[in-house]
C-alpha cells in the first residue's frame, strides 16, 4: 500500500495533504457492497481494490499512522435523503496539531469533511475497538442479531 500510495502519502501533517490522500485512496479503492466484511484486513480490501466505508477507512488509517499522522477509527452513521435507513457507517479522525488536540474527521467514501449528516458512535484504533455493538457470550444455542436504524432530518 505505501508503494501504491507513495505519491500521495503526506510529506507534512496538513488538511490538505491528508485530504489529497484520501482522495487517493477513494479512488484506487471501489465502493463496493458485498465483497468484504468486518474482519477484511486493510492489506485484503487493498489487494482487492474494492470495499465499503470500514475498508476505506481502514486504509486510510494505516496510511496515515505509516506517515506519522495520528489517525483514529470512528463509526456511527451517515444520513442520506433518499435512503434514510442505514447501516452502520466509518470514517476517521486525523489530528493536526497535537498541542492543541485539534481534530478533523473524513469520510473517504463520500469524499468529504463529516457535517451534520454523519452520527458519531464511537471511536477507538480500528472496527473492533470502535464496533457499534459488541457483547460476550457464555453459553446456549445460536442466536442472530437484527438491527434497524431510521434516521431523520430536523428542521
């Protein structure tokens, strides 16, 4: 990934240094729904060349971190008009300026600065350490977990 991406791995920590790289990574990685899932690792989703949010985010993490650019895995959820009821979704955080703990957060799949359409849920160094749901079980037969999430605009 570092040899694929050398051209536009950040030689400074800046907004756009780092935004040049995640279009890179946007464009070399096709959305692509079905052909990976949460234990897909960034090196699988980057030979694929396809992924979804999580992949992208994934990547972008470790090229980041590769270029000295603390970076940090979020998940929540992404509001879109025409279809309000969503899955889960990730982008990350890349700090800037340490001293003064300031933060930017990317979604690498829609290609721009979160806003009021993204839900943060939680953020940590990767999917596990920031999975929307997690849980422990002791015992008992299969069970199967379905979630709904409808998200609406307010005025």
């Amino acid at each position: 990934m570092l040899a694929f991406f050398d051209s536009s791995l950040p030689k400074e920590n800046s907004v756009d240094t780092v935004m040049k790289l995640a279009a890179a990574v946007q464009s070399a990685i096709l959305y692509f729904p079905g052909k990976t899932n949460f234990a897909t690792t960034a090196a699988q989703s980057f030979a694929m060349k396809s992924g979804v949010c999580q992949d992208h985010a994934h990547i972008m993490l470790g090229l980041c971190r590769a270029s000295g650019i603390p970076a940090r895995y979020v998940s929540g959820y992404f509001f879109a008009e025409e279809s309000p009821n969503l899955a889960s979704h990730a982008w990350i955080d890349f700090c800037v300026d340490i001293a003064k703990g300031l933060w930017f957060s990317i979604d690498i799949t829609n290609a721009c600065f979160t806003d009021a359409r993204h839900v943060r849920l939680a953020i940590g160094r990767d999917y596990y350490s920031a999975a929307p749901v997690k849980g422990v079980r002791s015992d008992g037969d299969g069970e199967e977990l379905s979630a709904s999430i409808s998200i609406t605009q307010v005025n």
